[in-house]
C-alpha cells in the first residue's frame, strides 16, 4: 500500500494509490481541510467514487476508512461555499497532478469531466437567477470567463475551454462561478454595471505569482520571447 501525508493549512490530507497511478485521499481529512462532516459529504457522493480501504494512522493502527478518487475530492470542494474551497481546490489540483506525474502519467481527461459538469450546474445557477434567461446569456458567460482566463494565462486572444489546460480549467471554474453571480445579481437589481469589463479587470490584476507553477513557467517563457 503506498501511502502519501501532505499537510494543507495545518490539516493532514492522506492519499492512497488504490491502483498505480490512482490516487485517492482520505474522505475525513479532505472534509475536515474544509469544516464539513464526512458522513453528510458521504451522501451526496455516488458510490462509483467512493471505497474502502485500510489505513494505518498516526499511531500504526491500521483501520478500515472511506476514501474518495480524484473526482470525488473535486465534487466536494465545489460545494463547499467556504472562502478556503478555492485554495483548497488548487492545491488538490497541484498535488495530484504531481502524484501521477511522478508514476508517469497524465489525467487531463478529468478535468474536461469536471469542466463539463461545473459548467452545467453554472448554468443551472444563471437560469434560476435571471428573470428571463436565454441562449445569449449562457454564451455571455461563458465567453467572459473563457477570455478572462486567457487573458490570465498570457495568451493574446481567446481560446475555448476545450483548448485549455488542466491548470486554466481550475481557474476558469472559478471566474465563471465569479460570472454567473455578477450577471444575476445586475439582472435583479437592474445595476448599471458592464460585468465583462468588472470580471476583466479583476482577473487581469490577479498576481501572476498565485498561478499554479505550470501556469507561470508557460507565460514567463512566452513574455521572454
């Protein structure tokens, strides 16, 4: 059994290789790192992602836990509404990714699965906010976060979700939840507030340093060319 301890904010999160390159992580801690109750968690889960295994504790008692796979880990954190989620979520991000590079591979394709299933309840959240939604203001949406997010990356122009990177669809997760609530909240109040050029320039301030370390490389090497 390959064990890995990484420590988030003073929490212990324990990831366990179920299968080589398959890493999973301790349901309690990952809902301890975010103030939630590991049972109540448990029931919005879907048993396809979550197991049991045993796991030895700080003291080597070994121990029959729940652990939760790398979809899992993500589909609690974006329900969690609390400030720490969005850190959290990056730093899960970064982790695992470094956990399955370090046998080899790569896990791109669950985050278009992640990216396909925010965007969809994103869209729920903007149908159930504005009075009379339409196609137009789900496209709005969508292209606001999509050149926010290039924009953020270093890229000139706009690129599609489906042409971004792991590291720009977390970030993109985030400027669209960012979008959604501006845009439903101008369309109630009847604000007089252009939500592009607000979403725009908040990301365009963001510290290129708080970039995810790929992130940061790409656009370092492009602005030295």
């Amino acid at each position: 059994m390959n064990v890995r301890v990484e420590n988030w904010m003073g929490y212990e999160i324990r990831f366990v290789e179920k299968h080589p390159g398959d890493w999973w992580a301790v349901l309690a801690d990952v809902a301890a790192a975010m103030g939630l109750k590991a049972f109540k968690v448990k029931q919005r889960l879907s048993n396809d992602l979550l197991s049991k295994y045993i796991v030895e504790d700080s003291l080597g008692r070994k121990q029959e836990m729940l652990i939760v796979n790398e979809y899992g880990i993500y589909e609690t954190v974006f329900e969690s509404r609390k400030k720490e989620a969005k850190e959290f979520k990056r730093w899960v991000f970064e982790m695992l990714k470094q956990l399955r590079e370090s046998t080899g591979l790569e896990g791109f394709q669950i985050f278009r699965m992640l990216d396909k299933e925010h965007q969809k309840e994103a869209m729920e959240r903007l149908k159930e906010g504005f009075r009379n939604p339409g196609k137009p203001d789900y496209i709005k949406a969508n292209t606001i976060a999509n050149k926010a997010v290039s924009t953020l990356f270093g890229y000139p122009k706009m690129i599609k979700k489906d042409q971004m990177t792991p590291e720009m669809l977390v970030y993109r997760q985030e400027v669209l939840d960012d979008t959604v609530t501006l845009m439903s909240t101008v369309d109630k109040f009847g604000l007089d507030i252009k939500v592009s050029d607000t979403i725009y320039g908040k990301y365009s301030n963001e510290d290129t340093r708080a970039l995810p370390r790929t992130g940061r490389e790409r656009v370092a090497a492009e602005e030295a060319n």
